[in-house]
C-alpha cells in the first residue's frame, strides 16, 4: 500500500525502532563503499547482456539510452523469467525484459531508509543529478546513476561498522 501511494512510509524513529536507535541508519547511502556503474544500451540482445553479466560479476544493469536516459534495469532474474514463458529469445534485445518498477533513492538518503527499501527490493538505484549547460544561459538538471546499492552492499558495511 505505501509503494503504491495508497499510505504514508512511516518514519524511520517509529518504523523500526532497532534501525533508528542505530547510528550508521542515520548515515547518508553515499557513506555505503560504491562502485561506479555499468550501463547497457537497449539494443544489446539478451544473449549478450547475460555474458556481460556473468564475465562483470553484476545480477543487474541499467539500461540507458544514447543519451545516458534510464529506460529500466535488466536483471539476470526478469531474463531468466522471460525466456522460461517464450517472452524474449536470447537474440532480442533487451528493451523487450527491462524491469520498470525499481525503487530510486539520492546520495543524501539516510542508510535506515534503504535498509528497508532493501526489505522488499534486491536492489535500489542511486540517482544524482547535475547541471548541464546547453548554452551560455540554458542549464538542465541531468539525472544520472550514482550507484546501485543490494542487500550484500548493506550487509558488507553492516559488518564493517560492527568490527569497528
């Protein structure tokens, strides 16, 4: 129901009592250790983007357009789903399996608040955005990828906050 904009998300002091108490969920997401990010084009064919995937380590890329636009993510688990109901061959491209609905947060976004969108999501995109001058006097706002942060992120900082 709060995903759906049906309900307020409670508030981090009242939702999870032992996350708020704690002091690394107070923390921005930019604190987490990040990775810069791999994009994939849309045209890439589905066969090719599970190689990319498998030879870079990664469970999911987003998907960009040529001008650096995210259209969605491609994960390993809507591929494999898409190709078991015939949906998509290994030959289409990978516009035809994105995954649409994914949960985006900002750099500035208290680590508790991504601890929980992790509760229910496997991953959660990091999105910033910059300033982009098309002239002398014309400026837009850029929305790009920060990062991509999952449960095995979190856990690994978890750690290393307990052993300090």
């Amino acid at each position: 129901m709060q995903e759906q904009g049906f309900m307020d998300t409670p508030s981090l002091d009242t939702s999870f009592p032992v996350v708020a108490g704690e002091q690394w969920a107070k923390h921005p997401v930019s604190r987490l250790p990040q990775k810069m990010p791999m994009t994939i084009l849309p045209t890439v064919t589905c066969g090719d983007c599970v190689d990319i995937l498998h030879r870079e380590g990664f469970d999911q890329m987003p998907v960009v357009n040529e001008v650096g636009e995210i259209l969605g993510v491609i994960t390993e688990g809507n591929i494999m789903s898409q190709l078991l109901r015939k949906r998509v061959s290994k030959n289409d491209p990978v516009s035809r399996a994105l995954y649409k609905r994914f949960k985006k947060v900002t750099p500035e976004t208290p680590i508790g608040e991504v601890s929980r969108l992790l509760d229910r999501e496997h991953f959660v995109l990091v999105l910033s955005t910059q300033r982009c001058y098309t002239d002398k006097d014309t400026v837009s706002a850029l929305t790009t990828i920060y990062s991509i942060i999952t449960r095995i992120d979190l856990l690994n900082f978890l750690m290393s906050q307990s052993q300090q």
